[in-house]
C-alpha cells in the first residue's frame, strides 16, 4: 500500500527538514511519499525541498507561479497524490508525523476520512482558542452539514474521498465543508497539538476571519437569509412606531415636532438595508468568479513528478523537472538544532469511530 503525504508550504524553510527527519522516522518500514506544493514561497523553501527531491525519489515538489492560497494548494496536492491513501498535513509540525501509523491503522479498519481532533491548543492564545470555538459551534449550526468542531485540514482520506473531492472545483474553497458535505465514513483521533516548531503563522487575523467568511458563504445561505428576518423585524419595529406617533397627534397633545426620532429610524434601516446588499453583493461577486472558470492554479516546476496524462480541471500545469541547485548545509542543520529544544510527541492513546 502507497502513503502519499501532502503538504502545502509557504516560507517554512526552518521546519522542513526536520518534517522530513520525522516522517521517515514514522513511516519507517512502509511505502510512501511525500508531495510538497510550493505556494509561492519567497525564503529558501524552493532551493530546500528541490534538494531534499534531489537525494530522495520519494520527495516530490510542486510549485505555483504565485500564491494561490493554502486550500488550492492542498487541492493541487491531492490532484497529484498517487497512494491508495492520501494525508494531508502542514509542515508546522502542530500536525504531528508520529500520528500516522495510527491514522493508517483505522483507515485500514474501513474508515474513507480519518480526522485528527484536537483537544488542547498549546501556546495559543486564549483569544484564538474562544474565537475558534465560537466560529466552529456557530458553523455547525447554519452550514448545510454539519462540521466537525477542532478538526482542520489534518486529514488521511481514501482513495475513493481523493476521487470523490477531486470533482468539487468551486474556487472558493473551504476543504473541511467539502468533506462534511460528502458525508463518507470518517473516524475522529483526538490529540494533543503542540506549538510551531519554528517560523510564524501565514494565518493572521485578518486572513482568518476572510477565512471564516469563506467558510460561511460557501456552505451556507444564513447570512442571506438573516438580512431578511432582520428587515423584517426593522420593519414591524417602525410600523409599530407610526401607530404610535398616529395615536398621539390624534388623541394626545404632547407630540413635538422634532427630527430625532426620524434620523435614528432612518439611520436603523439605511443601515439594514446597505447590510443586505453588502451580503447580496459578496454571493453575487462569487457567483461571477465561479462563472468565469479560472483555473483554481498554475503549476510552474515539478520535481520527482510525471506530468500527468489526463487533464486537469481548472488547473493550468506549464511544469518542467527543475535541477536542484546548490545549497548551504547550514539550511537543514539549523533545524536539527531547533529539534534539540522540543519536547518529545506522545500522542493521546484513544480514537472514536
């Protein structure tokens, strides 16, 4: 059985090489592979990984033209992916290689999807963890399935969830609402996740809450369908309010002529209604990206990677074998030197099913 390892990296030249020191280390004695897709990387990730491609067959590299996002990339990756499984991790090390033996063992036991949980957060703040769980427990409820709280795009998938994923090509693309929508047998392994073993997040505030509205929009009609209650009850708020000022210059003589009132309502509902539109435009503006068909990327260089025979939907691969130039060996010391100073990764020993 062929294990394919997908990971997509953008500038983590400090942690690749020890990701790879510790997934031969937990892949000893099985078949596998790893595929690299270069989301556009501006450090030395390039000239690391076409080395590591270099001395190891089984190291594969992929490289886009530009940055075209974490969840193309993890698309890419599964497009190319050859294993009878396939594991999609990062290479941060929170997502941790000693994992997968035990992955593999419950995807032998049947199971299309085998998702990580986690169940603690370290070095997190506490900020990040409460908003975390709040947009997980509000997702579940408005999306059209439910997702899986704490579960990331850490996932082993079989080769029939690598197939049946391949067919979702919206640009827009939230994986763990893909997965959720299919609905195929999946099995739930908590564990620990551990901080970064180097480098800093490509996720910022900013990009997370983008992120989190990506989520909602592609899965769910609810803020469409929330302007509409809101007018509604905006609405009936200012009906009840002409009854009022009705009854008073009819049968009360303590009605003042005055403009504050009609500026808060006018203010209320001007800003309802350019709400609305705002959520109407954005699934507009998504509607029209979808209808244009772009491709979702462009593969520059391939290293260690036939091109394929079949096309690719809405991908553009204009790829040639690179040649893996020189490099300092001074690149993959310096993360052994990090290694030195974390702590040893023990996993959690139960899963549900």
């Amino acid at each position: 059985m062929l294990l394919s390892v997908v990971i997509p990296v953008l500038n983590e030249a400090e942690t690749i090489p020890l990701m790879l020191e510790r997934l031969r280390g937990a892949l000893r004695g099985r078949t596998w592979e790893v595929l690299f897709v270069d989301d556009g990387s501006t450090d030395a990730t390039p000239d690391i990984l076409e080395q590591a491609a270099f001395a190891d067959q089984r190291v594969k590299l992929l490289r886009f033209t530009r940055n075209f996002g974490h969840q193309a990339a993890v698309t890419a990756g599964l497009d190319f992916a050859n294993g009878d499984a396939v594991v999609v991790m990062d290479a941060d090390l929170q997502d941790p290689p000693e994992l997968l033996p035990r992955m593999l063992a419950l995807f032998e036991e049947g199971y299309d999807v085998v998702s990580p949980q986690r169940v603690s957060r370290e070095a997190e703040t506490m900020f990040k963890r409460w908003t975390s769980a709040l947009f997980y427990r509000t997702l579940s409820r408005i999306a059209d399935r439910p997702i899986t709280p704490d579960v990331g795009d850490f996932r082993l998938f079989s080769r029939r969830a690598v197939i049946a994923i391949r067919s979702l090509r919206e640009q827009h693309r939230y994986m763990r609402g893909m997965v959720a929508w299919l609905g195929m047998k999946e099995a739930i392994l908590p564990f620990e996740r551990r901080a970064r073993a180097a480098g800093k997040t490509n996720y910022p505030l900013l990009r997370m809450l983008r992120f989190g509205w990506t989520a909602i929009s592609s899965f769910s009609a609810f803020p469409l369908r929330i302007s509409i209650a809101a007018g509604c009850i905006l609405s009936g708020a200012g009906f009840l309010y002409l009854l009022r000022v009705v009854y008073m210059a009819l049968w009360t003589t303590t009605l003042v002529p005055g403009w504050a009132s009609v500026v808060a309502l006018q203010c209320a509902f001007s800003g309802m209604i350019l709400l609305a539109l705002g959520g109407i435009g954005d699934y507009l503006a998504r509607t029209y990206e979808e209808a244009k068909q772009r491709p979702l990327y462009v593969v520059t260089e391939v290293c260690n990677i036939a091109t394929p025979q079949r096309s690719l939907p809405r991908a553009v691969i204009l790829a040639n074998q690179v040649t893996p130039a020189p490099i300092s060996i001074d690149e993959f010391e310096r993360p052994r030197r990090i290694a030195e100073e974390i702590p040893s990764y023990e996993p959690l020993a139960r899963a549900r099913g």
